[in-house]
C-alpha cells in the first residue's frame, strides 16, 4: 500500500543517543536548590527518573516533568520543582545539556521525504515538556520538515501502545496506518509498537538498547538509506 507519511522516534534516531544524559539538567538544579546537598538531590532525582521509566515499561502509562518533580520533592522535603523552574529561567538550555545533538544527516533527509511530498511527525516518549525539545529542533534547524510533533508527556499512554501512534497519524491526516512508516531504534517501543498498529517499522540498530524478537521491515545504518527505502514502498 502506497505510504503517505514517515513517523520517527527522537534519542537514538533522529537525536545521537549517547549523549542524552540528563543527569547534567539534574546537577544544575540540585546545585541551584541545596549546594550543600547537591549529589544527595541528584541522586534522588535520577532515581525518580528511573523509576518512571520502569513504570512506564509495565502498563505504559505516561508521565510528565511536573509528576516527577513534585514526587521527588515529597521524597527529599524541598521544592525541587521551583529550582528547576528557576534553572531554566536563568540559564539557557544548552547550558544544561552541552552534549546534546542530532544527527547531522537528519535535516537533509527530512528535507528530501517533504519533497518527495510526504508528511513528517516525531513521536517521542518523554516526560519533558514540549518546550525541551523545540528547543533543540529549533536550534539544528529541524523544525521547518516536521509537520507534527507528538511528545508522551503530552499523551495518555506511551509507546509502544496503539494511542500514541494513533495520536501522531491522527494529527498527520492518516486514516490507514498501513500508509505510514515508523523508523526507530527500539525493538520493542519502536518497531513492534509500530508493526502492532500496522504501521511498516524501519529499525535503526541501536547497541544501547535492549533487544526484543520482532522482525523490522527493513533495517538502516544512517538515515540517507531511508529515502530510497521509503521510494520503493511509493
């Protein structure tokens, strides 16, 4: 079936994975908020982080910076939530997170699938508000090639659950999912959540991340590949 548009994942795909260590926006407010318990708060608040996302792994459910914060500071007694909120007020973003990039091929290819007169959505499962990440596409001159951006905080549920990419082909005009292609580096978020919904997945290996038994539909070293590759399936 013809394709009407391409859907892709953020870190790991779009953004360089490696470096999206958050623990440095953590160090900033903790070092803001108590300076005499700075690595006390940070570690509280990267376990928090990563207890979310284990949570996440379970039933899917998604969350936002807001839960996260007020959480942590129940469990630590100070508002760690306006110190984060001052942080970003005073210090600009790319202070926080020096490392963070995208994929230096990714505003070509964005650019040749538009020409291609194709749709372009990112689907992202965060906790971050919008604002983080525009950011950063903003920034790398991204923005401009994708139509629509999807982010979990703002969503009910995260992938690999149908609602949220319902949600992005939806917002896209995409009445038939089998119309639209997902490209990830996730086995599981990625390429089965979008196989699940009858989306073709293309995987985008990613050592970091675990692996899972599904068979992409097609698999990519660098993202100029996914330009012929989505060509063939026209």
């Amino acid at each position: 079936m013809a394709v009407e548009a391409v859907v892709f994942d953020w870190g790991g795909t779009l953004a360089e994975y490696g470096d999206l260590d958050m623990a440095d926006m953590w160090h900033a407010a903790a070092r803001h908020l108590a300076p005499d318990r700075a690595e006390e708060v940070c570690a509280q608040l990267v376990a928090v982080e990563e207890a979310s996302w284990a949570r996440v792994g379970l039933d899917q459910r998604s969350t936002t910076l807001s839960a996260l914060l007020a959480l942590a500071s129940a469990q630590l007694g100070l508002d760690v939530a306006q110190a984060v909120l001052e942080e970003a007020a005073t210090h600009h973003l790319d202070s926080w997170t020096p490392h963070m990039r995208h994929d230096p091929q990714a505003p070509a290819t964005l650019a040749a699938l538009k020409e291609m007169g194709l749709g372009v959505g990112l689907l992202s499962n965060t906790h971050w508000p919008r604002a983080f990440h525009e950011h950063f596409l903003d920034r790398d001159g991204l923005t401009p090639f994708i139509d629509v951006r999807c982010y979990t905080s703002e969503l009910t549920y995260t992938k690999p659950h149908p609602e949220a990419f319902g949600a992005v082909l939806s917002q896209l005009g995409v009445d038939e999912a089998t119309r639209a292609v997902f490209v990830g580096d996730r086995p599981y978020d990625d390429v089965f959540g979008a196989k699940s919904c009858g989306m073709r997945a293309v995987l985008r290996p990613n050592p970091a991340v675990p692996p899972y038994p599904v068979e992409p539909d097609a698999v990519i070293a660098t993202l100029p590949e996914l330009i012929d590759l989505v060509e063939t399936w026209r």
